[in-house]
DNA sequence: CTCCTTATACTCAGTTTGAGCATTAATGAT
DNA sequence: ATCATTAATGCTCAAACTGAGTATAAGGAG
C-alpha cells in the first residue's frame, strides 16, 4: 500500500502577460527537440512549504518577472507524457499553474522568452473572423477522420461534439471550450504531439506549432480556464498597465477571449459594474477624439461578490 | 534539480450521492484519531496509467460503487498537512477528486459509510432559512476573532471579506463561496483542525464536525465546485434516479446547493432548457396531484454547450 | 361531493442584452 | 480658420430573460 516509487513532481508554469494586443506566453526552448516548452521546475518537498510557494520560488530565480495572480490548474502524471529522460520505474507528475503578469522582460538567466498564445492554438484566435486554418484544414481533416472510422453508436454523439466545440452548425463559437477543440484534434489525430501516442501519421505536421511533450495541452487548459474566469474575476487588470483606456481594456480582454466586442455595450457593463474608475488623465493617441484614462477600481472587490469582465454581445467578423 | 525525494501520491475522493433530498458523503474512520476521513488510496506509478485510472482502479477495489462523473479538484501539498505517519523527508502530495455516483451502499470490503455533507459544514445549508450556527456562533465568534486583530491596512479589505462571503451585509448569500468560507473560519481559528496550525485555542470544540487532516478543505473545495458546475453542466442527473418528478430534481438541486429554489420558475428553466423529457409514467405518492415523472435527456448534451441547472431566483426562508 | 395538497400553467413588470444611431473632441489638410 | 476624418462617448429601443405571483388541474382523505 505504500507505494512511494520514484515519483518527481514538476511544477508547471503558463505565465501570460498581454502585450500590444497580443496575448503572450513565455516558453523556454528544449534544447534536445528544440521545441518550445513551458519553463518548469523540480517541487523540493524539503524546501518548500506548498506547492505555491515552489513555484514562485523557482519563477523568482529563473526569471525576475513579478507574478500577480498565480493558480493552480491540473495535475497531469499519465505515463508517456513525458516520453524524454525517464528512466525506469520513475515517473513524472506535473503540476499546471496559471500565472499572470504585465512585464514583458524575462531575466537574464533563462532563455526563455516571449511569444504569441495563438501560435500554437491559431484556431482559437477569431478577433480577425474566423481563423482560415478552420475552413482550409481543419473542418476538411476533422471530416476525413470523422467519416474514416467504423460507425458505431458513439459515432452520432461523436459527430455532435464536433459540432458542438467547433461550431460547426449552430453558428456560435464557445471560446472557452478550447481544451475541449485541442482534445478532439489530438484525438484526430492532427495534432503533431499525437505521434508519440500513435494517433497520427508520422511525418505530418498537425495543426498549430509543437510544443514539447504535452504542454500544449496545458496551454489549452490554461486558456481556457483563463477565458471563463474573466468572466468573473478581475483578471485583466493584473495584465493592464497602471492607467488604460476603455478602448485598450477592451482590446486586452478581446486579445484573450479571442473574439471581438461590441464597443459600446464593453463600455456600458466596465462602466457600469464599477470596475474601473477615472483618473483625469487622458490619451491623446489615440487617432481621433482623446480617450479617458482609467484605472481598476480595487473598491470593487470588496463590494461585489464576482467582478469580472462579462464579454457583451460579440460582434461579427473585424 | 532532480529532486526525487520520497514523495507519496495519494488520490482522495469525494464521493458524493444525493439520498433522501440530502447531500451525502462516504466517508471512512480513521482508526488513529476516531475522525471521518475521506477514502484514498495510493497512485501507483507502475501500474496506474493515469492519475485518473488509479482513483477509480482503488474506488472500485474498496468499494463496489458505479462511478459516474470523476473530475479533479486540486492537488493538495502543503507541508504539515498531514501530520500523522509523516517520517522524516517522506511528503505526502494529494490529489483530491470528486466523483458522483447514485448507488448509496459501499462495498462491504471497507469501513466506509454515507454521511451528510453538512455534517461538516453545517453553515452552508440555508434550505430552512439561515443556519443558526451563523447568527448563534459565527458571526460573533468571527466579530470577536476580527475585533482583536492588530489594525493594519488589510483591515478595511478583511472586513469585506467576511462580510461578502458570509453575506452580512448585501443579505445576498453566494452558494458557490464554500472554500472561501471555510478559510476564513480556519484564519480565525474557529475550525477544529486549525490547531495543528496553531491557530486555534487548544480545545475548543470549533465549528462543525472536524475531519482528518485537511479533508474538510477538500471537501469545501468539491462542494464549492459542484455548486458552481451543476449550473453548467447536467451533473445532477447523475445523482438521480432514471426517473424523476420535476419536485424530485429540484429538491436535489436545492440540497447541492443549500438553498430553496422558486418552484414554477425551476420548472420553467428545466422543462424550457430540454434538460429533461417525459417518461409517460406518474408518481401517485405526492401527496396531491399526481407528478409526471421525467428523466434526463441525454440529446440535449449533443445540442447545447452548457446545459446545466441555472438555479432561478432562490426563494427566501422555508 | 368537498376540502386539502401538490403539480402545472400562465401573467406581468422590472431588468438585462444586443444592436445601432447620434454626438463630441481631437487631428491634419486646405 | 474651416472642414473632413477618426475615435471616444452617449443614448435609444426592442427582444429576451427574471423574479415573483396568481390561477387551474388532478389526485387522496373524509
């Protein structure tokens, strides 16, 4: 019953900032495959009093970025996810954190650095209408594989989740269902990380950038759990700099949902559920009449119980 | 940085039924200390494939429980958590689960057995009005504890806090702060298990029934994140019968959820959501009008996202 | 048959949304 | 200076959704 193998524990980190309208990620290169890979590091259950505080603490060494918001997401440990340097009997758990920040300058030690979310989810990205790689290869390989397997009585709840997490029929696009997307397309196998697990045909290239074993699906986790809880917590801000206009809080939270907004109706739900206030300053650069500067009203989170950003009624296409 | 101390991975369950319009939990007797502690078993890298294959592999050993919905709540690692066997540099690290099932008899194979969830976290259930633990210890108890810290600027936020998610002042109790709750009664020291922290004056009884360890953290968590799925998700069902009066599914919902639910308007979101549809068969024992009986619509899965039970508006009192 | 009880149906006002039109205040070219 | 251009900001309106009732139906007990 006491079952303590040679278990390491990871300490996982998507550590998101925004920046010029584009959500980024910071990834480091793993030099053996050189594919990008979430920076990560060892949990020392001598050293560190919770697995939060692991965390942080390697963060702050490796990188000298300041974390805001940091949560846990998941704990991954299926065998052969981490198909590299595992020996023997020991087995790697990881565990997923999502964390946030607004400086986009990683400390000289690491190689890591920043680069954009959507490179390796571009079919997540619909601020532009809907992603092409959708129409041209996706709809397409997902059909083929859809119709190549033997019909069976999953075969019709199949074909719905499809619809469903695609939106393929009914026209509306969940944009937090993404870990759901990735998992159907690794099932498709289309995603290039599916070869290790023998669902895809060796030498394609699958859909999006590779990342290093199965942190892509981290990523997907991250976005997604990130997409909804913006919804009711005030998230964005810890990725906003100090004072910002309307216009760019509306750019930085489309930049994560993915999806455009109807202006005015962004500006009526801020506005109105008191989540940021005036500063008197102004931006003059903005192209056209100057726009006021706000910044987060931290009041709010002592007087509502779930002050997030509800995405109003999303607009169509750019 | 290859740090494979002796880590332990154990995978905890909550188990959950709903029996009797009441939130059950299986629960076991830890023989040491005589407290209810939830069932686990270890994660066995060698023959586990996955975290989530080892829970139901050691749920199906000790008990003979249909699993249905099985999801992972949060990996749990804080040093000083378990504080019984702990031998020199050996950490336990556990991942909590929670998993619905409708078959109220474990096997015979273990000494676990069903209680009531509000056993242990006795303010939660507002379904006869408020608790009165809350007005009778809670509140002044929380009053005293804040009243004699040190003032500090964290002062002013502190007393929001309380008061936002014990719903003193806005009269607006939000189900879904269950482990928001429950910390903050651990601060203040007025939960049994915080006197391993050293939070807590020696011997006081504290609030509720005390579980082994941080288990009633775990299953704060679970109850928290139920309460918040159920919305979303067609969860509930799981925990029903095949077949159901809308009264029944109403009943189950509001015990989940710790509050009373507006009858013709529950009715109005259910029936118009398509989350159920008619069996043709009546339940004659109502007491009055004989009641449709119902069951869970499975189609409704392959055409909405997030087909869940929205609660209407919570009804006051009794 | 009448009363009691619960199920089920329908109503209605207040609020929240989705969407678009209108107005304001800068900038740069003439 | 004047005007066209560009955004920011303000306002309107109908459709959809909600909270909270009132009304009716269909059993059982007496």
């Amino acid at each position: 019953m006491t079952s303590s193998h040679q278990i390491e524990i990871r300490l996982n980190a998507v550590i998101v900032a925004v920046t010029k309208e584009e959500p980024r990620l910071l990834v480091v290169d793993d030099a053996p495959t050189s594919k990008h890979a979430l920076p990560f590091g060892p949990f020392n259950p001598a050293a560190d009093r919770t697995l939060e505080q692991g965390l942080r603490g390697w963060v702050k060494n490796q990188t000298n970025l300041q974390l805001g918001h940091v949560e846990q997401l998941y704990t991954f440990g299926d065998r052969g996810r981490d198909t590299y340097g595992q020996s023997g009997s020991e087995r790697v758990v990881s565990v997923g954190y999502l964390a946030l920040t607004n400086e986009a300058k990683p400390g000289a030690t690491t190689n890591a650095h920043w680069t954009n979310w959507y490179d390796y989810l571009p079919w997540e990205d619909w601020r532009e209408g809907e992603p092409e790689i959708l129409q041209r290869e996706i709809r397409p390989r997902l059909s083929d594989w859809f119709h190549g397997l033997p019909k069976t009585t999953a075969t019709a709840a199949l074909r719905q989740r499809i619809h469903l997490t695609f939106g393929l029929k009914s026209r509306t696009w969940n944009e937090e269902l993404v870990l759901e997307r990735y998992e159907l397309l690794y099932e498709a196998g289309l995603i290039a990380e599916a070869v290790r697990a023998g669902r895809k045909k060796f030498e394609d290239p699958g859909l999006g950038k590779e990342m290093h074993s199965d942190h892509r699906r981290i990523i997907a986790t991250a976005l997604g759990r990130l997409r909804g809880k913006i919804k009711y917590r005030p998230l964005v801000f810890e990725l906003m700099p100090e004072r910002f206009t309307l216009f760019q809080l509306q750019r930085a939270v489309e930049a994560l949902s993915g999806t455009r907004l109807h202006k005015q109706n962004f500006r009526r739900l801020i506005a109105d559920g008191g989540l940021v206030e005036e500063t008197g300053s102004v931006d003059l650069h903005t192209g056209g009449r100057p726009a006021k500067q706000f910044c987060f009203r931290e009041e709010v989170l002592l007087e509502r119980l779930s002050p997030g950003v509800k995405l109003p009624g999303k607009r169509r296409a750019g």
